[in-house]
C-alpha cells in the first residue's frame, strides 16, 4: 500500500508544480496510513515537489514523530497534518499549495478572519455542495513559524466545528495568510480535486476584484443577492 501511495503522491507533486501551485521547494503532503495509533506519511522537508523520489518521505506519529527510522525529517509543517487529521475523522489525505491566488487572497482577507466564495458553480466540486448558490467561507489564519501555536490555534477554531454530522463539513479548507491553502479529503483524489476546485475559485474572486468598478460592483450585487436569498 505505501509504495502506491507514494506514486501518488509524487505524481501529485509533478502536476502541482507545473500548475504552478507548489513551486521552488515549497508546500506538503500527507495521506493517513493508520489511525490506531493514527500514523501519516509525510513528504520529507525541502524537496522540490516536481521531482520527488520514493524515498522522500517519512512516516510519523499523532505528534509529528518520524518513526520509520530513517534519519529523514519531516516538513516543517508535519504537525498541521497530524492535528487536522486527529481533528477531522473523514480525513484521508491533506495536501498545502502555494498558489499565487491563495497568497494574495490570504493576506489581503486576513484582516476579515475568513474569505467568503459565493455563487460559482464550481463550488460544487466540494464535497457535499450541490449547488452553486451557496457560499464557502474559507478560515484564514495568521501565519507563524511555530507550528504548536498555530496547531493550537486550528483546534480551537475548527475544533469546536461539527465535523460529524451528514452531509456537507463546516469547511473544506484553510489560509495561512500571505503563505496559502490546506485542504484535504477522504482520500487522496478527493483532497486533489478540493485543491483544483479551490485554486479555480480564488483566481475568479481575485481576478473579479481587479474588474472596472462598474463590472464589479455588477458581479458584486449579484453575489450578494444570491447570498440574501440563502
């Protein structure tokens, strides 16, 4: 099973790069191998996403622990895998992009708490959206190098969340601001179409706010009656 999903995972890494979405040495990605005692396997720190060999990851522990004794750390965001899937029971996999759109976004709503996506179509692509009228808010975070802060911080917001109940999830993902998106799913595939989703949607929302002020406000009068009408 492991080798699989490390094919997976490096073709996951070939298609992100050339969609420009994990360049340089940047995001990470993790699919849940067990959950008693809940076991992930990790991309290892600072590998170029587009070129990724089998032996570039690890597996760790709940806490982030490498335990596959392979000398090899882990990326340095590990924890926020663990704690997403210790949070989350549907979670299979978790997958964090740096896309040009998610960073501007992220930084430029960080002030709102949230960036708030309504009236695509697209939405749909989100596990258990039916409908394009409808709306994603989208939690952002500041961003931080201290990773148990952070993951303290996701507790106490997403934790506090229905992740039980039928149906669509309080949210499908999160930004880090000026840094960018972590989204997952019940498995791999579903994890990598929320990312194609998400990306899609925020390049309309920050394509629209560049639009004439005209157009804008048009497209923005429209959101917002749609969203009345919820």
């Amino acid at each position: 099973m492991a080798a699989d999903v490390i094919d997976q995972l490096r073709a996951v890494g070939r298609e992100f790069h050339a969609r420009s979405w994990s360049l340089g040495t940047s995001s990470n990605y993790s699919v849940v191998l067990g959950r008693d005692p809940l076991e992930l396997l990790v991309t290892a720190s600072g590998k170029d996403k587009s070129a990724l060999g089998r032996e570039d990851f690890v597996r760790v522990d709940a806490a982030g622990r490498v335990i596959d004794g392979s000398g090899r750390r882990s990326s340095a965001e590990t924890l926020l895998h663990c704690t997403l899937a210790d949070m989350i029971p549907s979670v299979g996999a978790v997958l964090h992009t740096h896309s040009v759109w998610g960073t501007i976004l992220s930084a430029a709503d960080v002030p709102l708490g949230n960036l708030r996506i309504g009236g695509y179509e697209m939405l749909k692509g989100l596990e258990g959206i039916g409908t394009h009228d409808t709306v994603e808010d989208v939690p952002i975070f500041a961003n931080t190098q201290d990773m148990v802060e952070l993951s303290a911080r996701l507790r106490a917001r997403l934790g506090g969340l229905d992740w039980h109940a039928a149906g669509r999830p309080p949210c499908h993902g999160f930004l880090l601001s000026g840094h960018g998106l972590y989204t997952w799913g019940r498995n791999l595939g579903e994890a990598r179409r929320h990312i194609e989703i998400f990306e899609f949607l925020f390049e309309c929302v920050a394509r629209s706010r560049s639009l004439p002020p005209t157009s804008a406000a048009l497209l923005r009068q429209h959101h917002h009656q749609q969203q009345q009408q919820q």
